[in-house]
C-alpha cells in the first residue's frame, strides 16, 4: 500500500471531531457482546461480597432470578453460573455435580420458572465439588483423564436436563468435547450449545476466581499438567482444531487480556465463534486500580472490553457486564 505524505496526508483529520471519530471507528463495542458470570451459592435472601473481587457477590438462588432479570432488562443475552459448594458436599468423587438439586440446576430452573428472555450458561468442571479442588478425579497425585471426561457427561446432561442453553466446558480434558457431543445427541439435547474452554491457561489471574467459588483453600498442587503454559500459543491452535472437529459450537480463550494475540489467531485462522473470559484476577486489578485512584475505572473497563473486540472477539465473560451496559446505554 503507498500512502501518501505529509502534507497531503495529515491524519489528525479523521480525529479532529466525535462525528468524525465514531464515523471512522474501525470496531464497536455492545451489550449484546456480553456474558455475564454470577456466583451461586446457598440459602435464601444473601448477597454476600467476594472481598477479592470489589462489587461482586455470592447470591442465593433467588437473588440469582433476581440478577437474571436485571440482565435480561439491561438486553445482556447471557447469564453464566458458577456455584459456591457447601465444604460439606465435596468429596473425591465430585458426585455433587450431577445432582440434578445442585445450586446451578436449582438457579438454572428458577430462571426458567421465573420466565425470564435470557440465555443461561454453565460451567462443566469438577473443581467446585472436588475436595481436592481440581478440574478433574486425583488419584495418587495425578489428574485422571477418562475417568473424568466420562464423570463430566453426566455434569453435562444434568444440566442440559435443567434447562441450560450453553454448556461451558472449563476442564481441559482431552476428549470431552466429542463425548460431551455424543451423550448430549443421543439424550436428546441436540439444541444445547458448547462452547469449550479450548485455550485455557495455567494462570496466576485466577485467584479470585478460586476465592469465590470456594476452591482455593483444597487445591492441592497446582493445574500445569491439563491447563495450558503460558509461553505456547501453537499448541492453543491445535487445541482449538482439535474441539472444534469434535462438535464445539464455539471456543474460548482464557484468560483475556494477557492473550489478545491468541485470540487474534484464533478468530484469523478458524474464523468461527470466539469468545474470552476476562478472569476474575484482570477484574481484580481494574478494580484496585479505580479504588486507589491510579487509573480512571470507567475508563479503563470501557477500553480493556474494546481490546477484546479489536482482538477479533465475538463476546466476552466479564463482571463489569452489568456496568458497561449501563454506561452504553447512557451514550
């Protein structure tokens, strides 16, 4: 491309105004980008802060309907559910997590109940009921693929069979696409949507996470040998052709700010559905950021979501879902 120069090209031209501005604007961030997770956990009437994560709550299934509608009046499309287990219901063999009466497919049925337009996604992961707080079945130490994959089907049906519209496989075990698109063809649940965790990275941004969701104090060791190393973006690609061969609808990578150049490959070379997750440990940053006065949180909040649109992203996972909604609503 020749281009040509100063003067005849002075490209403060294209800036000068807002008119002209937002009229070159080359990627546009909206409501409908975005997913936002909640956190789930027991009783009835609680709304109780993540003190890791400022402004987010743990919510009791009906303060979970109660998210789901403001959601729903904000036009955000998804609502994601990650439970907060009782200590007392995880054990090694993670049974909780097909219990057709735990906390997502209790909140997932009450949406429904409550009749509300929304999509409702689930994690599939045994990390929330695991007394050994891995994705996955330990057994002397190491992390069980199979056994797993097979123990993550039946996570899966029973959500589907809750009324679940996206399932979100965040294991990273290998195989549990195809079988997770196998069982839910044969029940029935041809409609369900997957979309996997396929570049998902052995982070340091998840604690938070881990905090709110009970895990980090039963995790024992840490998830480098099923979650990704940070230095490989090759192996994200193979990962990514290797679910989407195997039935995934869609694919995510995570974390997100620190991978902007995995989803840039992702979306140029697949050109399918792509979607990240920006963790609970960014969210964490931006928020600390805001409350000590070193960076403009609005600002900030509204800038790191666009990178994800320039990145190539059809959607993002982000606890400022409600926020941002607001603040584009008010432009």
């Amino acid at each position: 491309m020749s281009l040509a120069p100063f003067p005849a090209a002075r490209y403060r031209r294209l800036r000068r105004s807002s008119q002209i501005r937002d009229l070159v604007r080359e990627n546009t961030l909206t409501v409908d980008d975005m997913i936002w997770p909640v956190f789930i956990r027991d009783g009835d009437g609680v709304e109780e802060p993540v003190t890791s994560m400022p402004g987010v709550v743990r919510r009791s299934v009906d303060k979970i309907v109660d998210a789901a509608r403001e959601a729903a009046d904000l036009g955000i499309p998804v609502i994601c559910l990650f439970p907060y287990t009782d200590p007392s219901l995880k054990t090694k063999g993670c049974e909780e997590a097909w219990n057709p009466d735990n906390l997502t497919n209790r909140a997932t049925r009450a949406i429904r109940d409550a009749g509300i337009d929304i999509a409702i996604m689930s994690d599939v992961a045994l990390d929330p009921y695991n007394i050994d707080g891995h994705d996955g079945f330990v057994r002397d130490g190491k992390i069980l693929n199979d056994e797993t994959v097979e123990a993550l089907v039946k996570q899966a049906l029973s959500q589907a069979e809750a009324g679940v519209d996206i399932i979100g496989p965040s294991d990273m075990m290998d195989g549990r696409i195809g079988a997770l698109r196998t069982a839910l063809e044969a029940e029935g649940h041809q409609d369900v949507t997957l979309m996997s965790y396929s570049a998902k990275y052995a982070s340091g941004f998840y604690g938070p996470f881990r905090d709110a969701v009970g895990a980090s104090g039963n995790l024992k060791g840490d998830k480098s040998t099923y979650q990704m190393n940070p230095a490989n973006g090759d192996e994200a690609m193979r990962m990514i052709a290797r679910d989407l061969a195997e039935g995934a609808d869609m694919v995510m990578v995570k974390p997100g700010m620190p991978y902007l150049d995995i989803c840039r490959r992702v979306k140029d070379q697949f050109a399918v559905p792509t979607f990240a997750y920006q963790v609970s440990g960014e969210y964490a940053m931006i928020q600390a950021g805001a409350q000590n006065g070193w960076v403009d949180g609005q600002k900030v909040m509204m800038e790191s979501l666009m990178c994800f649109k320039r990145a190539g992203c059809d959607g993002i996972l982000t606890y400022f879902a409600p926020e941002v909604a607001r603040v584009l609503h008010s432009l």
